[in-house]
C-alpha cells in the first residue's frame, strides 16, 4: 500500500512501550476456548456454560472492585473473565445443539430421509477423478453444498427440525443455487470417528464448520427446487457476484489457465486436476491457491490506487476500497483467512480516517478476535493456525527488516546519485532478498505444524515463493481487472487477462518443474503434539520478551536444540518389544493388516481398498507414523484384486519398502483372465522406486530378525491350482509363543478345499477370506481352523448375519472393521490380548463369553 494510507500518528498511550491491549484480550479469549476444548470430556456443555458464566460474571464485580485498589489485580481479573467468555462461548458453539437439529435423527450408519433444507452457498461441481488402473470403481461428476434444514418428514408428516449439514450429490447439482429452498430424498448420516489412529478426524472438521450431520443424494434429481431465492437475499447476491466473477475471469483468461485462475483468485480449487493441487502441496506452494490477505491487500490496493486517480477525496476512498473488501468477501465467502486479512484491511484503513497509525500486532489481534466471535472451534482448525502463525511471522519478518535497512542521509543522497539502471537493480536483488528472508522464517516457524498435520517438509517451497510471487502477484492484479472489466466488455479484459494466463502458466511450468526434484520435498511422520505447544508457546514468548540481539542469538540457539529434540523424537521409530502386534485396518471393502514383529520389523499382509488408491495409502501410512513406523520391512500382497494392493504405489512415495512379496499367480495372465493391466502397472511403480519384487510359494518362509516369531506361506503351490486369482490367493501363518494368526486374503474355491484336505490348523486369529462371502465356505474352514477371534475386513455390505452366526457357532468371537474400526491383536506367552483401537466394539452381543475382551487366557 502508499505511504499515504499509514500516515505517521502521535507518540503510543503508553510511555513504556508499544499500547498493544488487543494482544492481551485475544490471548486471553483463546486461552479460555482451549481450557473449554480440554475440560469437554469431564462435564456436559451446560454445566461448563454455567461455571464459566458464572465465574465471568464474578470476575467482573471483582475487577470493578479491585480497580479503587490497585490496576494490576484488576486488569489480572478482567483477563480471567474474558477467558470465561471465550470458554462460554465456545461451550455454547461446539457442544450444544437444538433439540430438533438433523443430528438429533440421524445415526452413524445412514438411513434414508426426506428433508426439507434451504441451500447456504451454490454447489462446487467437481469433475471426475482422473482414470487410473488402480480405482475398482469409477466415479462421475460429484457435487457439494452446505445447508440448512428447515424440516424431515415422518411417515406423511413434516416435523420442524434446523441445523446445517453438508449436502453431496452424485452429479452435477446444475438446477439449485444459493438460497433456494429445496426438497430433498437423501440418506443421512452423523459423520463418526476415524476409524483408524491417526486418520484424519473428518467429523471434527465438519463440526467445527458447523456442521454435525451429511446428506447424500444419488442422483441430481433428489434434489427438488421447491421455491427459488428472493432476489434480495444476500446468499442470491453472493451466488450471483461469484458465478459472474468466475465467469468472467474464465472467459478472459482462456481455458488452459481459466481453473487455475478461479483457484489462485477465489478460492475456486474443485475444478483442478488432483495432479495439480498436489504438485503445489508437494512443492510448498499450496498457500498460493489459498484466499489469504494477500488477495484481500492486493483488491485494496487496486481500490484505493483507482479512487485516488479518479481524484476522489480520503474518506470516498475509504468508503470505496471497503465496499470493494466487502463485494470479495461476499464472492469468495467467510473464510477464516479472508475475514482475517479483511479486518486487517479495514483496520488500517480506519487507523487512516482517524490519522493514527495502527499497530500490526494489534491489527492482527483484532483479526483473532473477530474469528473468535464468528467461530471459536476455528482455533482447533490447522489452516487457520498456519494462517495466523504466518502473518505473524511475516508481521516479526519486516519489523527485523525495517531496523537493519534504515538508512543515514549520507546513504539516502548516495543512492539519489546512482544511475537509474543500478537503483532499479539495487532495488530488486533488496526485494529478492527480503522476499527469500520471509519465505525461509515462514518456513522455519509453520514448517513443524505442517509436518505434524500434513506429513511433509517442503524445501522447494522457500527457493521458489520468492521468485514465484511477482508472478502470482502480477496474475492477481491481471485477473482481478480482468474480472471487473469483464463485465462492462470482455473485449477489454482480453489483454489482462492474456497477461494473467501467461503469469499462470509460467508458475505452474515452475512448480512442475520443481515437483520432479526428488530432494524438493520429503515425508515425514512430524513432532509430537507436546512438541509442536511447546515450540510456539516458548517461541511466542520469547519474541515478545527477548527481542534484542543477544539475547536472540540464545532464542535461535534454544530453538535449534528443541527442533532437533523433536524430529529426532520423531524419526527414532518403534522399539522392538516382547510381543507381536496384529493390526486389521479399518479400509472399507479392502485389506490391509499390519504385524509389528518383537525383532523391529513391520509387514503388512495387503495395502489396498475399493475406494480411493491414494486416500487409503495416505491412510495406511498415518496408522504406521502414529505408531512410530518409519519404514516398512516387507509387504505380501495376496492376490491380483486392486482392492488388495492398490495403496502400494502411494505407500511407495510416503515411506521406504524393502521389499515386496507375491505369488507365481500374481501376473500369470490365467489365474488373472488376461487382465493384466493393473497388475502390470503395480510391478511398473514398484520397479521405478527400487523396492525388490520376489515371489514366494507353499512351503516358503519370510527371514525375520527374531527367531521366536515365524511367518509361513501355506498356499498356493508354486505352479497354482485351476481357478480365478481368489482361488490362489496367498494362506500366510504368523506364529509367535504358541499364538497363530491366519491370513487367507479372498481364498475360496477350488483352493480353499485343497486347504482344508490338509491337517486342521488350529489358529487364535482368523481373517475371514474374502471379506465373510459364502463363497469361502464358512462353516467348512471354520472347523477347519477353530479361530478364537474372526475379523471382517471390509464395508457395511459384508456384515451379513448368517456368517456371523456361522463363525459364533464356531466358538468365535466375530468383530467388524467397519463397525469397531481398526482391531490390534497383542500375541504373547500370557494368551492374546484384543482392544479396539479406536471405540469400543458396539456391534457385539452383550451376552458373549468373552465380553471383557482383554485376552484369551494362555493353554
């Protein structure tokens, strides 16, 4: 911004240093929020509403009291009631909901449901997911709106019920928009827990947003316009001035950059190819296609400098450069950065009407304030912590630059001397240099939050931001008058928006480019929560307390020794123990169970799902980071189903494999009906990352560095049996101090009756094969193998009563990863131990021998 938007102000209140009161409240409303968050389990929202009203009411009297004695004690008491009023409401917000909210009908397990709802926001239309060999089931156009319910209908009668959910829709959702009221055929569902440690915790993420159940619709035509929006209704005019500015710009800027820049510029990132979006997640860049303040100075900047060549006065551009804010907000929507960088934007501008000059920590505060009071659960939020941690690292960043680049006049009248060419490129390499200082202390200080939360340290990110940012800056500025000159005459916008395209293409060649550097990125389990608090609660204190030079020569020194700490904390890995953990993942229609061995060592007996390849890696990975697994020693992939293996080729990028074991039928084109392809692909990505790819057969044993511990390989012989891939999926037998486990993949016949000729196996644990399908006979192989335990591995369609009840018989207590989530079994010379990893088994018969479920007692 000019100069003459932060004019110089008269001397602070305060004669002992900066007058920063906002710092102060913000911290102490956020404190009382996480005191609220932390005391959720011990007490009922109400009876901490109350507590904490009550306490803030006295802590008021008390301040007002204690303000004839002395200030101290009573500013110490107002801090005290202010976090009262944060815990107050944050209770109210997070925990509380009406007595007719959706959430109240619907269960975790979804059921059908008509609604009646009024639309929030207009419907993001996402295309198809890119075709892959690895996706069992192709997926089409999908659609995703928030909403508000305004009834659901029992039997034929309506009853009033609110709350906002999510609304997906299998389709593109073309005929509804924002503010219509719509009647809805859906199934809905109250989003539930992760399934497994680690996983990302979907259902906190909707309730911060609001939002405590979801509604799916199959087809675009369960969604009925029952009443459009009133032209005046402020979701209308938002729909209507986003749908015209993308419009807009996607006609200016072509269809090559068009997607890319809707994303960069509003946020728009749905239509993107996954290819895209992660090759700027890999590369550190990702904060380019989030709205930030960025987007919001740069509109400002553009406001204020237009009004000010139109020769308008300080307060019209004031009032112009804010309604222009506001129309972007209204666009784009309340995000937690926009709202942050708007009320920054404004409060510089009111500081400008007011002639004094803000103070940047205090501007910032307001901003913390302000989401606070919209949504205090978006302090739990990690983009709106890596938001705010930015900005104040950027906000620290310049005030260093400020002090060591002031000049003496001697210095100012030689700089006025130097030939325009040496200025200009003076004046770039000091750009270039401040925008590399930034770049690396956002780097340094977000850096551990991103690893913890998203798995990976990004070092392209600090060489190519400063390079990249003029461009994107310049795409913005391009695309922002593109947009606007658009709707006056598009023959105008051509030419910003040609210079937009060509911004964009460049940042994109460059991220493409940087993505290929296999030293640009790396994954990694990241610091431990106790890490990552006391990093920025130490850090924070000691910029605010220690800003000199001595004593930030000792800070840097500290901060290196406790960054070690924890990445080294985090790397160390598993120690090897005294029993062997079996752990049957929660994967929908798939496999994957993962052995921790005594000796150290980590196999996994499948890595694959029906749904998406890269979401159950990504899956995978999270549990083995959680449980401090850092690389894996082996994986045996039973058969050619991509529901068994298709999470190998991400697995391959997040974490080294040292090997990967299959049978002679893996890619024999009989076993597998000629359908090759996919296998093909598998062995191609293995191949291309160097992880070795053996066969193993009946007979066959896995080298384990603990000798206690045995994994044998049952079947299929080396030359197969006649049938399908299923009949000669891999039978493997993990032993450890008198305990089996049996892992028989989708074995079923003729292979399973060649098993079942042999000798009974008794066993302590039992993979169902191929998910419970009678096609395995159930009854046969379970008198085969006397399990104590059978886990299902799969979806809600593979919980069928019959085969429950046939392994029941059996003596077997039958648990379901797609109702318990994952299951780790404990094997040791004291019997096996069960426990549910993630809620306790709910599916379960109460009258069941082993209704404890702590152990089998050892024979």
């Amino acid at each position: 911004m000019s100069g003459e938007l932060l004019p110089a102000v008269a001397a602070e209140p305060n004669r002992g240093g900066v007058y920063r009161p906002l710092v102060a409240t913000a911290l102490a409303v956020a404190a009382g929020v996480v005191v609220d968050r932390l005391g959720e389990a011990s007490a009922s929202a109400g009876m901490r509403a109350a507590f904490a009203g009550s306490a803030t009411t006295i802590l008021l009297v008390l301040a007002t009291s204690l303000k004839r004695v002395g200030k101290q004690p009573a500013i110490w008491c107002l801090l005290a009631a202010l976090a009262g009023t944060g815990a107050v409401r944050h209770a109210i917000g997070w925990s509380l909901a009406r007595r007719d909210d959706l959430a109240r009908f619907a269960r975790v397990e979804s059921q059908p449901a008509c609604l009646r709802a009024v639309l929030v926001d207009s419907p993001r239309i996402a295309p198809p997911p890119a075709n892959s060999l690895l996706r069992a089931l192709p997926q089409g156009h999908s659609s995703e709106a928030t909403i508000a319910i305004t009834a659901i209908r029992d039997g034929v009668v309506w009853r009033p019920a609110s709350g906002r959910c999510r609304l997906r829709v299998a389709g593109q959702l073309l005929h509804a928009d924002a503010g219509d009221a719509v009647l809805l055929y859906a199934r809905i569902a109250r989003p539930g827990p992760p399934l497994n440690p680690g996983q990302y915790d979907w259902g906190a993420a909707e309730r911060i947003a609001g939002r405590l159940a979801e509604a799916y619709c199959r087809d675009p035509q369960c969604v009925i316009v029952e009443r459009p929006a009133a032209k005046s209704a402020v979701a209308a005019w938002g729909a209507s001035l986003r749908r015209a500015s993308e419009n807009s710009l996607r006609s200016a800027v072509g269809p090559r950059q068009g997607d890319l820049a809707a994303a960069v510029i509003f946020g728009a990132r749905e239509r993107l190819p996954d290819k895209t979006t992660e090759a700027f997640l890999r590369t550190g860049t990702i904060h380019l296609m989030v709205v930030s303040g960025l987007h919001a100075g740069m509109l400002a900047a553009m406001a204020w400098g237009t009004l000010r060549l139109a020769g308008c006065g300080e307060r019209a551009r004031v009032a112009g450069t804010l309604t222009a804010l506001g129309a972007y907000v209204l666009a784009v929507g309340p995000q937690a950065p926009v709202v942050r960088a708007s009320v920054l934007v404004a409060a510089w501008l009111a500081a400008t009407t007011l002639g004094r000059r803000a103070s940047a920590v205090n501007v910032l505060a307001a901003a913390a304030l302000a989401i606070l009071a919209m949504n205090p659960a978006e302090a739990f939020r990690t983009g709106t912590q890596l938001s705010f941690v930015s900005v104040a690292t950027l906000v620290g960043a310049s005030g260093v630059v400020a002090r060591r680049s002031r000049r003496t006049p001697l210095q100012d009248l030689l700089a006025e001397v130097r030939p325009w060419w040496e200025r200009w490129g003076r004046g770039a390499f000091r750009a270039l240099a401040v925008g590399s200082l930034a770049s690396t202390a956002v780097w340094i200080v977000a850096g551990p939050l991103v690893a913890a939360k998203f798995h990976i340290v990004t070092v392209g990110g600090v060489m190519l931001t400063p390079f990249l940012m003029p461009l994107v800056s310049a795409a913005m500025g391009a695309g922002l008058m593109a947009t606007t000159l658009g709707w006056v005459s598009p023959a105008l916008a051509a030419i910003p928006g040609a210079i937009c395209a060509g911004c964009l293409a460049l940042v994109q060649r460059a991220i493409e480019r940087a993505d290929a550097w296999s030293w640009s990125h790396a994954y990694t389990a990241g610091p431990s929560d106790w890490w990552l608090v006391g990093w920025y609660v130490l850090g924070g204190i000691g910029i605010l307390t220690a800003p000199r030079a001595g004593k930030l020569t000792r800070m840097i020194v500290a901060a290196a020794l406790w960054g070690i700490c924890g990445f080294g904390a985090a790397e160390m890995g598993r120690r090897a123990g005294d029993q062997l953990e079996c752990t049957f993942l929660a994967v929908g229609h798939g496999t994957c169970v993962v052995m921790e061995l005594p000796g150290g060592q980590t196999v996994l007996y499948d890595a694959g799902s029906l749904n998406s390849p890269e979401s159950t890696g990504r899956t995978i990975a999270q549990y083995l980071w959680n449980r401090g697994i850092r690389r894996i020693d082996a994986i045996v992939l039973s058969h050619a189903d991509v529901d068994h293996y298709n999470a190998v080729p991400t697995l391959l990028e997040l974490m080294p494999i040292d090997a990967v074991y299959v049978s002679p039928m893996m890619f024999d084109p009989v076993a597998t009906d000629g359908r090759l392809q996919a296998p093909d692909y598998l062995r191609g990505q293995i191949k291309l990352n160097g992880a070795p790819l053996r066969e193993v057969w009946m007979g066959d044993k896995l080298r384990l560095a603990d000798p206690r511990a045995a994994i044998d390989i049952l079947f299929p012989p080396r030359e197969g049996v006649y049938g399908r891939d299923n009949a000669n999926s891999i039978l493997l037998s993990v032993e450890f101090a008198g305990r089996r486990v049996l892992l028989p993949g989708d074995l079923e016949s003729p292979g399973i009756e060649l098993v079942m000729a042999d000798p009974s196996l008794d066993c302590d644990v039992l993979l169902a094969p191929h998910h419970g399908s009678a096609a395995s006979d159930p009854p046969g192989f379970a008198a085969w193998c006397t399990p104590e335990w059978v886990v299902f591995s799969g979806g809600d369609a593979e919980r069928t009563a019959a085969v429950d009840r046939t392994y029941q018989r059996a003596g077997a207590v039958v648990l379901h990863t797609a109702a318990s989530g994952a299951v780790r079994f404990s094997l040791s010379a004291e019997g096996v131990k069960v426990a549910p990893t993630v809620r306790p088994f709910h599916d379960r018969a109460p009258t069941d021998p082993k209704d404890d479920f702590t152990e089998t007692p050892s024979q």
